[in-house]
C-alpha cells in the first residue's frame, strides 16, 4: 500500500497544474463551508454570551422581543418606562437577590447613554464569566460622571477627564444637546465585544439630571453647534426661556425641508411623544410634551427637541436628581428556581403592567428568527462543495485516457486491477485531504489576519478555537464524498485495464 | 516450485481463445517452451501475437486448454492470482512506451520489487537499490538512473523497460517486439545485451517479432501461423 500511495503522490504530482487546480477548488470550497460555519457558532456564541448570570429582564408591558433588544442590545426602545417606586416594589421582593435598573433614551453621537446604578458594574456577566471591567477610571458615582464603553472611547478618542455633551432622543443631531450640563467621564470599560462597548454608562440621578437641565435652559439650542462638537457654547446662552413663539427664537434656522418648524407647531400635541425616549418620559398623568421627537431612526436634526417646553411642568427646578422612572431592570434572584415564579408574579402584576423575560429563551427565540439565513449560506456553502468535488471528478475522468498506458505497465509488473482502483481512488482523496486541510489552514488564516478587522466592523468577537463537531463532520463528509468519488473513474479504469490487457488499443 | 527442474517455462495443450463466442483468435494445440530458452516468436500483425501474449502473461483467461507458465495452470486460476503469478515469475517488455513517465528511471526499474513483496523475496537479501544499479550497469544506462525517463531516447528507455523486466530474476521474460522502434545499429545493441542479461540470470526469453532478420541470434524459432490454426481468421478480421 506505501507503493501504491507512493505512486499515487507521484502521479498527482506529475499533474501538478491540474492536481492544484482541483485542490484549489476544493480547498475554496471547504474554506467556505469551515468558515460559514466557524462564523456561524461564532456570532451564535458571541449572541448567547451577551448576556449572562441574569434571571430575569423586566420592561414595561411589551413583546418579550423588544424588552430584549432594547435592553441587552440597545436596539429601538421599550416603549413606555417603568416607575421607579414599581422598581423598588420589584428590588425589594423577597425573591429577589439583586437588580439593575436601566435608564435608557439618551444619546451622544449616536451612542446611547444609560443611566444606571453601581449594581451594573458588579452583577453583569457576559460570555463564559466575562465582568465589567475598567480599563481606566472607575464607575460614576456623582450625577456628572461619565463611564465610556471601549468602542465609544477609542472612536471618539476621549480619555479620562473630557467633557461630554449629550443628546435628547437618539439622532446624532447637535440642535438638542444638553449642553448646560456638561459630563466628565471618569473611567472606560475594557472592551466586551458586546453591546457594552457601544455605550455610554451614567447614573440614574445623571439621566435626570439632564433632562432637568435640558428643561430649565432650551434656549441653548437655538445657537447649538454642529452635530458633534463638543464645546459648549450654550454655557454663555442667556437664561432666557424663548417661549412659545417662533419670533423669540431668532438664531434658529431649519434646515431646509425640514417638516416641521418648531414654532409652527401647536404648543400642545397630546399624545405625540414617540416611545423612542422613555427616559424623557414626563411622570404618568402630567400633560405630554409637545413638539414630538422624530422616530429613532431619524437622521434629520431635531428641531423639536428644541421646543420652547411651554407647558411642561417644571417642578424639577430643585435640582433633586431623583430617578421616577427607570425604562427596563434585570433581575437576579436568590435561588434561581424562582426565576419562573417571579416572572409569572410579574407579568400578572396588576399595579403596574410589566413583561418579564428570561434572557436565555429570550435569545433562543431571537437567534430562532434570525438564524434562518444561516441555512441559505449553508446551502450555498455545500454547492460549492459539490461543484468542487465534482471539479475533481472531471479531471480525474478525464485524465483517464492519457493514462491508458500507464495502466497497462502496471498490470504487466503485476498489479491487480484492484491496484488499478486504489491507486485512483488514492490520488482523488489524497487530492479530497489536501483540499481539506487547506482549507481549513485558509480559514484560520483568515481569522488570524482578519479578526482584529472583524471585531472593529461588527463587533462580533470570533474565537480562534479549534475545529467544532460540525466542522469535523464536514470535513469528514468531503473527505468521504471525494474519496467516493475517486470510484468513478477507478471503476471505469478498472473495466480498461481488463479489456485493455497489455495492450492499450491507441 | 523452482526447485523441481521438470516443468518447462512454457506449455500451452489445447488452447482455444475467443473474444467473442465462436470467434476463436488462438487455437493452438501445443508449444512448449524449455528453461533456459531464447525462443523467437515469429508472426506478422494479425497473427495472433498481443493476444498469445496475453494469454501467456495471466492477462488473459484461454477459453478452453491449459496454459502452464512453470508447470502452473493459469487457466483455473483467479484473477488475483494470476497476477499475483506474472508479478513474481514473468517480465514483461513493451514495443514502447514502457515506462511510467512520473517515476525516475531508478523507480521505474524497482516498480515490480516495490509492488511486489514475493518479488522482493527473490532478490534474496539483496537491496533492490543496489540490485537495480547493477542491471543499469550491465545495460548502460547507470548514469541515466537519477534522470527522468522523459529524457531518455528511446533505446536507452527500452532497456530501463529490460532491466525492469529483469529485477528479481523471474524465470520467464517476454518481449513484444521490443526495438522495433530502434534502428539497426541500436537494435543489434540492444539484443547484445538482453541476451546477456537473460543469461546471466538464467531467464527464459520469449522474443515475439515481425522483423525476420532477428531470428539467427535465438536459440528457437517458432513460425506462430503455423502453430496458431485459428490465425487466419484474425487477418481477415484486422
């Protein structure tokens, strides 16, 4: 057998043009399929691993879908807010060991800013036992205080110390920046390769004192700088509450085509506030905020954000940055058998409606509805295969007759036609292995050169691991289906060298 | 086997060969071949020579008869056997083209050693290296045994097929007109020294060609229409 492998080398190395073309394009194909798949459980992991350790996600009464992505992925916005004595009635269950409230609603060049407590910091866990960790700095403590995720920190380039402006909603927009309150971040996360990285931490008391900020002094607006600048020139703005008509706001410009002017608007819009900032919520029962936010996908500038707040209620002026309302929490219970028990106590709570979601089956459902490309790519992914596979085949099948004669000297020194047919199927799963293992060399070179790339573009952390099962049932399946293959044209060698004899008819 | 002296190389008794039913193309009633013999096969193209050849290498199954190679029977055998019987007693040399074209001139002549282990066996303790060297020598070609057989001329590549037919020593060797592709200086040269070969290894030579003017330099001669009663059948079909 070590002959006829020997031999087997030799003749494919003979061929060496053709042998590398068909390595090659088995090889391209078992990169795609190795690669898919390696992707594939890859982005699957990085998914499940967003969030862990916590029992219970709680949102305002919602699709479970939407308290999920709005919390752990800072997708789109829950809806409406939670109160924050509702919270409380939650944290303080007996059921419960620990919770994080979430304030969302917020962004700073369309990166969302979260207020939450020092119990994010210490309970959240992401992958296998992934903390929160602080590459410089530490956690916010005061109302000012400004904690970056590693992404926001390295794209923006802050450091210890900057000042931050923040936006009302979430349009990377300059018009409705707080600019009278002005953070300062005092620590960065290390990076997570979670949603972690794309945001911006503050306490709850911060989100409120925003707000309260933002209420008392509009009139920063109008002289807003350009999306993005950092400075505040509103600081200087005259304290002057611009009222409700358009004459008071004489700097304002909008910019064309804008659908709605500020001032054209009437100074009550019932019931207009989209969900899209439920941080900003006013309290239940004080009359909505007129001059509606445009929808979070928005790109245009906000010119109602700047909307003389007319008839808002400004009870707020004492400064008492006390959070009222809180848009999600998770939840960590004392004996994780209650996790289901409270859920349901939950989500029949009659006082205040609220969903309660187990994040696990939450990401189940989600990585369900999503993952159903992943068999399109899958199915390409085994064309190519075939189309490689069958690539071999042409060129074994092919070579066939050129090698007529070197049939014939091997039976004269005596070999079997069953020599005949191990040598042919030899070479094409010699040729199958190759393709293989170059393919899977390919893919981790891809990895390798590729996944700082990867990380920045997506922000899905790709393991370099080693070969998962479904891997190595691939490869098996090519290496079996080429060495399979290689019967094709051995059987058919197999009937020459029989008729043949020793005498190959040219 | 070897030791008992009686058997001749080669005994053919009633051989009948057809491709197709009824269509015989061998018919021969005997031909006996003793050890040790130079036998010149002589026949023109449509005599029935590819075929007898075949018939007497194990590629080939008689329809009816015995075709005894060292006193065995090729005929009830299986096809596995038979070729497990021509890799360790026969060589074999090609009018051309005998050479694997991927393989060196030295692998090309250490092939039947290396697909074969009875083979080996006979090198009796010999390294088939050296063994293939030393038959390279005696046909001049050692200096071409690194190069590949691409770069061979054609009577250099014919006895590299010699010395492949030669290693191990089997007892017969058979040749398909193996220089009709040589000229006359060269062909002169070339049975100078397959004689030479077979002899000193005692093989038994069976020499199968259309060119007449060979046939002095053999110790035999066999006129293959005259034994093959079904010949002329074939002529009329090629």
């Amino acid at each position: 057998m070590g002959t006829i492998l020997r031999l087997a080398l030799q003749s494919l190395r003979s061929r060496a043009f053709t042998s590398f073309l068909t390595v090659a394009s088995i090889a391209l194909s078992v990169t795609l399929l190795v690669g898919i798949e390696h992707v594939r459980s890859g982005v699957r992991e990085s998914f499940a691993g967003t969030i862990r350790g916590v029992d219970l996600i709680v949102g305002a009464r919602g699709g479970s879908l939407q308290v999920l992505l709005s919390t752990v992925f800072g997708i789109g916005a829950s809806s409406t807010a939670i109160s924050y004595e509702t919270y409380e009635r939650w944290a303080e269950h007996p059921a419960v060991a620990w919770s994080i409230p979430f304030a969302l609603g917020d962004s700073h060049r369309s990166y969302r800013v979260i207020g939450t407590t020092n119990e994010f910091y210490e309970r959240y866990r992401f992958r296998q036992d992934g903390r929160v960790s602080f590459a410089q700095g530490r956690a916010a403590e005061t109302d000012a205080d400004v904690v970056l995720g590693a992404e926001v920190a390295s794209r923006l380039g802050y450091t210890l110390g900057a000042p931050i402006v923040v936006t009302h909603g979430l349009q990377g927009g300059g018009i409705a920046d707080h600019e009278a309150n002005p953070f300062k971040v005092v620590g960065i996360l290390n990076r997570t390769f979670t949603p972690i990285d794309r945001a911006i931490y503050v306490t709850l008391g911060g989100i409120e004192a925003m707000h309260e900020d933002f209420e008392q002094a509009p009139s920063a607006a109008p002289v807003a700088p350009p999306a993005g600048t950092p400075s505040m020139p509103g600081a200087e703005a005259p304290p002057v509450m611009p009222g409700a008509t358009p004459p008071a706001m004489p700097g304002y410009e909008p910019p064309p085509g804008t659908p709605t002017m500020p001032g054209a608007q009437p100074p009550v819009m019932p019931g207009a506030t989209p969900p899209a900032m439920p941080g900003y919520e006013p309290p239940p029962g004080t009359p909505t905020m007129p001059g509606a936010q445009p929808p979070v996908a928005s790109t245009a500038p906000a010119p109602s954000a700047a909307e003389p707040d007319a008839d808002h209620d400004d009870d707020h002026a004492d400064h008492d940055h006390e959070a009222e309302q809180v848009s999600s929490f998770m939840v960590g219970t004392k004996n994780r058998f209650e996790a289901l028990q409270l859920q349901r106590e939950m989500n029949t709570d009659l006082v205040e409606p609220v969903t309660a979601i187990i994040p696990g089956v939450a990401l189940g459902e989600l990585w369900q509805n999503i993952s159903s490309a992943e068999v399109g790519l899958r199915i390409v992914a085994m064309f190519a295969v075939a189309i490689g596979l069958t690539g071999m085949l042409v060129a074994l099948y092919s070579s066939l007759d050129a090698r007529r004669r070197e049939m014939a000297i091997l039976r004269a020194v005596g070999a079997g036609p069953r020599t005949i047919v191990s040598l042919l199927v030899i070479e094409s799963a010699l040729l199958a292995f190759v393709g293989c293992v170059l393919g899977v060399l390919f893919v981790y070179a891809i990895l390798t050169v590729g996944q700082s790339a990867i990380e920045a573009r997506s922000g899905v952390h790709l393991a370099i691991r080693a070969l998962g099962a479904t891997e190595w049932k691939y490869l098996a399946l090519v290496l079996g289906a080429g060495t399979l293959i290689g019967f094709v044209p051995a059987i058919k060698a197999y009937r020459t060298s029989l008729t043949d004899g020793l005498s190959p008819r040219a | 086997m070897m030791a008992n002296a009686a058997p001749p190389a080669v005994a053919l008794s009633n051989v009948r060969f057809a491709y197709r039913p009824g269509q015989d193309v061998v018919s021969i009633d005997t031909l006996t071949i003793e050890r040790g013999e130079t036998v010149f096969l002589h026949g023109p193209s449509g005599s029935g020579k590819t075929t007898l050849l075949g018939l007497l290498a194990g590629v080939l199954t008689a329809t009816s008869g015995s075709v005894r190679i060292l006193g065995q029977d090729l005929t009830p055998m299986s096809s596995g056997s038979r070729d497990a019987f021509r890799a360790q007693h026969l060589g074999y040399v090609f009018q051309q083209f005998n050479l694997i074209p991927y393989l060196s001139v030295r692998e090309n002549i250490l092939l039947p050693v290396r697909l074969d282990s009875a083979r080996r066996a006979k090198l009796g303790g010999t390294d088939p290296v050296k063994a293939a060297e030393s038959l390279a020598s005696d046909l001049d070609i050692a200096s071409a045994l690194g190069s590949p057989v691409t770069e061979l001329s054609v009577g250099q590549q014919q006895r590299v097929a010699v010395a492949r037919a030669l290693i191990g020593s089997p007892e017969v060797v058979i040749c398909d007109e193996p220089t009709s592709a040589l000229d006359s200086d060269r062909r002169e040269r070339f049975l100078q020294l397959l004689f030479a070969s077979c002899q000193k290894a005692g093989t038994t030579l069976v020499f199968v060609s259309h060119d007449f003017s060979l046939q002095p330099l053999f110790s035999r001669t066999v006129e293959l229409p005259q034994i093959n009663s079904a010949s002329a059948l074939i002529a009329k079909e090629n």
